[in-house]
C-alpha cells in the first residue's frame, strides 16, 4: 500500500480559504467530520479516495492536485470561490436559509442577497425584523 501524507496541502487550503473544520465539512454536506479532517491534517490518519474526492471538491480543486503537492510538486491553485446571489422573497419576524420549489428569476425580485456557500440554486432569502438573540 502506498501511503502519502495529504493533511499539510489540505490544511493549508483550507486556512487559506478562512475556513475552520467545521465549515469546511458543512461543505462537504457533513460527509466528512470535522474530527476526521483534523486527524488527515495531522497525519493520524489516512483519507479513503472517496473521502480525498469530496474534501477537494469542497476546497475548489480536484484530488490530484493535492497529491500532486503532497509529493513535493508545484503548490495547488485552487478555483476562486463562486458568489450566488438569491432573492429575499419577504420578511419574517426570525428565519433561515431554506429552498423554494423552484428557481428564482432575475426579474422575479427586487432584492438579491449574497447566500452562503454550498446554497442551492433555489435557496431564497427572508428579511429577519425584530430583535435579534
């Protein structure tokens, strides 16, 4: 079995991207725990092809470039992060992100809020008035 150690390049990208574990594995839809990040990034333990994939989709960049750098190659570029924009479809007195059945149209709306990464294409945004805890 050959064994190369990933955790530095996926600790790097993920500090350069301001990322913590925790947000990091929501962006893996929770597929990878924030433990089992931790122990690859230390070297405690050894990430499955399945589990390499998903942490580099989640980091923009693909699973051989990681390895790549891991061998002593050029350092992994990762893609910018894309900004999707949704709509605010009213006001709540409290709320979250959540989706619509279907997808927003440009002229559908009249305000468009930046949605956090990893939001559908039909995620929309509620105005929250009132006092905040």
């Amino acid at each position: 079995m050959i064994e190369i150690d990933i955790g530095p390049v996926l600790k790097r990208i993920r500090y350069e991207r301001g990322l913590t574990l925790q947000k990091l594995s929501r962006l893996t839809d929770d597929k990878v725990l924030p433990s089992n990040i931790s122990r690859i990034e230390s070297a405690g333990a050894g990430a499955t092809l399945k589990t390499l994939t998903t942490l580099a989709n989640a980091l923009g960049t693909s699973p051989s470039d990681i390895l790549r750098e891991a061998e002593g190659g050029d350092k992994v570029i990762t893609k910018p992060q894309q900004v999707l924009y949704v709509p605010v479809l009213s006001w709540v007195q409290a709320g979250t992100w959540t989706e619509s059945p279907e997808q927003p149209a440009d002229g559908d709306y009249d305000e468009w809020v930046e949605a956090p990464r990893g939001a559908s294409r039909k995620a929309f945004g509620l105005r929250v008035q009132g006092l905040r805890f």
